[in-house]
C-alpha cells in the first residue's frame, strides 16, 4: 500500500497545465437574490482558492465575501427583505451544525435560530417580515423535526417524525408552509403537506396512495403574491417530473401539459403570471416562459448546453448558469449581458461531447464521450461514473473529465439506469439490485467502447465519486477482468458498515433502494456490498475519502482496504480533512494529480 502525497504544483501561471487552470480559474454561482430587495444578491465563488459566500450590491456594484472557513462554504440564504445573509456553519464538513447569520451589509456573525441545537440540515425558509424562520432539522435521535423560529422567541417545534422530511415553501404572506415528507417509508418518492403555522395540516398530496406505482412530488415554491394559496409542484404521473398548480385552499390542480419529452421543472415569475420552465431532455436543457392566462410556451433563446439553475427577475429578464462540454460556464441574462465576470484567469475550454446510444438489458443507454482532438483509437479509456445515483452527466462543462482529455485518454461517462432525465422507470429501476444493474449498464457500453474502437481494452480505467466511487470498488470485484484499474472518490466499500454510520436521511434512502435494514434484508446488502467481492479484485485500486465524510464514512472505507491489505493488493489510499469532497481548490488539484499520477504508473 502506498500513502499518497502529490507532487509540487507549477509556480508561474505561464507554466501551470489547462487541467490546472480549469480548477483555478474563478467561478461563481447562479446569483441568489432578495425578493423584496433585488437589487440584493447572493452567490458562491472560488475568488479566494476556497469556495465562499459572497454579498452582491447590484445598485452600487459592491461584492463582499461574507465567509471565510478553513474548509468553505456554500450553503447560504438571503432573507426576503435583503437584511440578513443565514450560512450553515458545520465542522470540516461534516454536515452536521448550525444556522448562523450576518447582516447583508457586513457584521458579526450570530446564531441565526438560538435554543436549536446542531443537525443536518432539512430545509430552510424564511419569511418576508425579516423575523421569522422555518427550520428543518435531522439527527439520528430524531429523525426529522421542523421548528418556527422566530427573532427574540424560543423555537417551537410543529412537525416530527422518523422518516425523511424537508421544509419545501413558505406562502408569500408567511402564513402557510409547505413540507415534502416520507411518513408512507419511500424515501424516493415524497407527499406533500401544507401547514398554518402552528402545525396544522390545511391540505395533503400524496401520489404514493392508492396506485401500484411509486410516484413522488415535489415543492416548486408557492405563488409570489400575498393571499394567493396556488403551489406550483412536481409531479411524475405522466412518467416524467413535471410542473402543476395546486390551489392549497380549494384542492384544484391544474395541469399544464406540456408537451415536451424530458423532466421538466419550474418557477414563478415574480409578478405571478407565468412560470419560468426548464426542461432537460437527453442531457441537454432549455428554457421557455409559460404564460397561465393564455396556457401557451414560448422557447427562450439559449446556445446548445446545459442550463444548472435559471431565475426569473422582476423586470422579466432571466438570468441562467448555461455551459457544454467545451465551453466553461457563464452567468448570462437574457438581455445579452454576461452577468458576473468575475476578474483574474480565465478557465481554458475542452472538447466536445459526442453521443452514443447503446443496446442495453433495460433499454437504450445514453454515453457521452470525448477524446483528445484528431486522436484515434484504441485509446486509454476513462469510464468516469457519476453519482447520487439520481443524477445525470450532461453536455455541461467539467473540469475532471477535462484534465483526462489533456492526458491523451477518451473519456465516456455513462447515464446508467438510476440516472435522471430518461423518465421515472429508468430512475426508479435499480431497486433491489442495488449497484448490479448499474454495472449491467455499464458493461455494456464498455463493450461498445471496446468493439467500435474508441477504447483499448488493455488500458480501461473505471472511475468515479460518491456513488460513482461506490460503483467503482463494486465493479472492480464484480467485473474483475473488464478494467485495468480503477479510482474511486469517497465512496461506498462496505454497505453494512456504511448504512449504520452515515446520516440518518441516506439510512431512509438505503431502506427504500434496499428494501428494508441490513437485518431486514441481509442477502441483498451482501449482494449489493463492494466488501462482499473485494478478494476478487485484480487491478490496482486508489481511493481517496474525507475523515469527516457524514454520506460515505470514513470506517467502512477502512474495513475494504484493511481486506485489501491482507492479500497484499495492489492499493494506495488518500485521506484528507474534509467531508464528502473539498470546497479548497489546492485540495481539488492535489486529488485531480494524484488519480493522474495513479493512472500514468500503471497504465503507462
């Protein structure tokens, strides 16, 4: 086994890499503005080498960091009025910690909600009389617990329960709330709660009842205007996630049915009378602005790519984070401005994603893949796996997958079965064989990759994070002579293990994919355990994980390469101070060189 240090990065901007230059060149977040002050905003950056909360004066064009933490920060809300900026403040991230707030203007910082203790987070929202708050709170104890809080007042608590739960939507006059929860035991698929502020259920949705298939909703936020009870939600009844409204007073649902293939979602305009959709369809997005009087779509102009978040502003402009492949992301507006530029180096752009389509045993799989310029096959392959699993790759730019192109490799990345943005069945499939049909999926496009020629069958690296790093160590012991080795970023190893200490919210998730507990379901955990077939693996195996890691925890890392230790395989192991992945760019380059480095010695 090796204990992985890195090695010196370039001291000169002239002589640092493009790899290099993608992770530091700054980047910022879609800006997050106060309803009753807009000229008030708040948005992430990596000015500093560490991604912060920064407050944004749009009326004099002043930009403020408002924190500034060893390990960053990014979790952060404007109150409606502008006054207040509330930052989630955990420990090395960890997850687990307090809301505390700052004024907008600059200031100490104080508790934000006294008489709450730590927790993982479940939903925030905050009221526009600027001293009122709704807190969702997890623990392991608990469960799920949701507090009105209020300036000057103890916390009350108005909602409990032992599965997964999160505040969705304060109404505009702060008089209803809005809470997904999971009290039926489907962590995958929500219902819908509307309570006064004291607790008191006013309506419910819930698309889990009564039906064979598992449908879930979503709350997309409720109208912007005071006295009005319509709530805009997603739902999945036609197979895909798309918007309605829900009038909360009068239980009239009204569907917009739109005909558009992809998952679409929503929000309000800010006067309330139309909604601003984005639908993702085929790992590419696009915007349109639906009118509710007329009932008719209008396209918004946006290059091909994808849109990461978008937000209608009052003078009916849209401002969106829009990037490809090969063009780094932009915040623009639909007036033709860029709206934050932020100054210093600008990040080098990539190649572009070509699309595959591959027969696979649960239907067609969609692979996006990229590979050096003018380069022809075989090539060293990357199949760089993402996470959640409901997640997608996109025709998004992605600094990883960039850097292995610089390399000379071919990059494929797979939107495997679990992933979003195919439907609700491909979503909800890998139920019970948790991880198996994923790789199923994978293999499958592996032998296209080998088979038309892109890729070099003795040079194929499987790699990812999260769950991507969970479907690395279970497919180097499952497929053991598909890869040549394989790099896995704070993953899964041993479910078991993983199930008892990660965070109570991703237990209810396990129950749902799994079935039931460890001892409910002891058969499908083995089967579905990276442990179970660790002695099986043959290639060399990196891995890299955060001590503090509350998702994919650090002691069942350690029990998979204690295994790996006792046969003498082929291993090195990073650990850094962080949680599930760092906000510290330096700490991202070093992992990003030390995978390159892993790959260059025993690929060549």
């Amino acid at each position: 086994m090796t204990e992985s240090n890195g090695s010196a990065a370039p001291d000169r901007k002239e002589d640092m890499p493009d790899w290099e230059k993608r992770f530091r060149a700054p980047r910022v977040s879609l800006p997050d503005w106060a309803q009753d002050a807009p000229d008030r905003s708040l948005f992430v950056s990596n000015a500093t080498g560490t991604y912060e909360l920064y407050a944004w004066d749009r009326s004099t064009g002043e930009r403020r960091q408002v924190t500034d933490r060893p390990n960053g920060t990014t979790d952060g809300v404007l109150t409606p009025d502008g006054a207040w900026i509330w930052w989630f403040d955990d420990k090395d991230g960890d997850e687990f910690g307090v809301w505390r707030r700052q004024p907008f203007t600059g200031g100490e910082n104080e508790l934000a909600a006294p008489g709450l203790g730590p927790s993982y987070p479940a939903g925030l929202a905050l009221a526009r009389d600027g001293r009122t708050a709704v807190v969702g709170r997890s623990t392991d104890e608990d469960g799920t617990t949701i507090h009105l809080a209020r300036t000057g007042e103890d916390p009350v608590e108005i909602y409990r329960h032992r599965e997964s739960a999160g505040v969705g939507d304060l109404s505009h006059d702060g008089s209803l709330i809005a809470i997904e929860h999971t009290e039926h035991g489907d962590a995958m698929h929500s219902a819908l709660r509307v309570m006064r502020l004291d607790g008191t259920a006013v309506a419910e949705l819930d698309d889990t009842r009564g039906g064979k298939e598992e449908l879930g909703l979503e709350v997309l936020g409720f109208a912007p205007v005071d006295g009005d009870t319509r709530l805009l939600v997603g739902h999945q009844r036609r197979g895909r996630w798309e918007p309605m409204v829900w009038d909360t007073a009068t239980g009239e649902e009204t569907d917009l049915a739109l005909d558009l293939p992809g998952d679409v979602s929503a929000e309000w305009y800010p006067d309330g009378t139309g909604l601003l959709i984005v639908h993702s369809f085929e790992a590419r997005s696009e915007m349109f602005r639906y009118d509710l009087a007329g009932r008719a779509l209008e396209k918004i102009p946006t290059p091909p790519g994808s849109v990461s978040g978008a937000t209608a502003r009052p003078d009916g402009s849209v401002e969106y984070l829009w990037s490809s492949a090969a063009r780094p992301s932009a915040v623009r507006s639909t007036t033709g401005e860029v709206v934050l530029d932020p100054p210093g180096m600008k990040s080098p752009g990539s190649v572009p994603v070509e699309d595959v389509w591959v027969e696979g045993p649960g239907g067609r799989i969609h692979a996006l893949v990229q590979k050096p310029a003018g380069a022809t096959g075989p090539l060293p392959t990357v199949f760089d796996i993402h996470g959640g699993p409901t997640w997608h790759d996109s025709d998004a730019f992605a600094a990883g997958p960039a850097a292995w192109v610089d390399h000379g490799y071919a990059v494929v990345r797979v939107n495997y079965r679990g992933s979003t943005g195919y439907g609700r069945a491909w979503t909800d499939a890998l139920k019970h064989r948790v991880g198996l049909i994923e790789l199923e999926d994978i293999a499958a496009v592996r032998e296209w990759a080998v088979s038309s020629g892109l890729a070099d069958p003795a040079r194929l690296v499987l790699t990812g994070g999260s769950w991507g790093g969970y479907l690395t160590l279970l497919g180097l012991g499952a497929q053991p002579d598909a890869w040549t080795l394989g790099i896995a970023a704070v993953p899964v190893a041993d479910y078991v293990t993983a199930y008892h200490d990660e965070m109570e919210a991703l237990k209810a998730m396990d129950r749902t994919l799994m079935g039931g507990t460890p001892e409910e379901v002891p058969d499908r955990f083995e089967a579905s355990s990276p442990l179970t077939y660790v002695d099986q693996v043959k290639a060399p195996v990196y891995i890299s994980a955060g001590v503090n890691d509350p998702r994919c925890p650090i002691r069942q890392i350690e029990n998979y390469v204690k295994r790996l230790q006792a046969r003498d395989a082929v291993h090195e192991v990073y650990r850094y101070d962080a949680g599930h992945g760092s906000l510290v760019v330096d700490e991202r380059i070093k992992q990003v060189r030390l995978e390159l480095e892993f790959a260059e010695r025993y690929l060549g």
